[in-house]
C-alpha cells in the first residue's frame, strides 16, 4: 500500500512538472477579488479589459517537480515488496 502511494505521488508531481514544461502560464477563467495565496506563481493581469488571475510559474519548477517525482517514483519501486 506505501509502495502504492508513493508511487502514484511521484506520478502525480511529476505529471505537474511535464505541465509547466508545456504552458507558459495559465489564465484562471473567472475574476476574483481575493488575495492570493501563491505568492510566487499567482498574479493579475488585465485580459479582455478586465483583471484576472493567472498562474506564471517559474522556470525552474518544471524541473524541480519532474525530479522530486522521478526520485519518489523511483523510491517506490525500490522499497520491498511485502506480500
């Protein structure tokens, strides 16, 4: 069951790292007025003449989540099998 789950974790962060290797930035479809919580990677931008958020990740989390998942996938398959 560990085995399992570190194995799909590491699919899951490494399939995020795959994602921001392919996009830019992501522009989120509805305004909101809320501050944001990813100080980092969230911002405003004025589209279509009003203000919306988008997501404009670094370039270096691409490869940071594509090694963390590589190493936690690799972890799973290198822990022992209990049957």
């Amino acid at each position: 069951m560990l085995r399992a789950s570190c194995f799909a974790a590491g699919m899951f962060v490494s399939m995020w790292g795959l994602a921001f290797l392919a996009i830019d930035k992501v522009v989120l479809h509805l305004p909101t007025e809320k501050d944001p919580g990813i100080r980092g990677m969230l911002a405003k931008q004025i589209v279509d003449k009003e203000q919306r958020p988008i997501i404009d990740p670094p370039d270096w989390a691409a490869f940071t989540l594509l090694s963390i998942g590589s190493v936690s996938m690799l972890y799973a398959i290198a822990l022992p099998k209990n049957s």
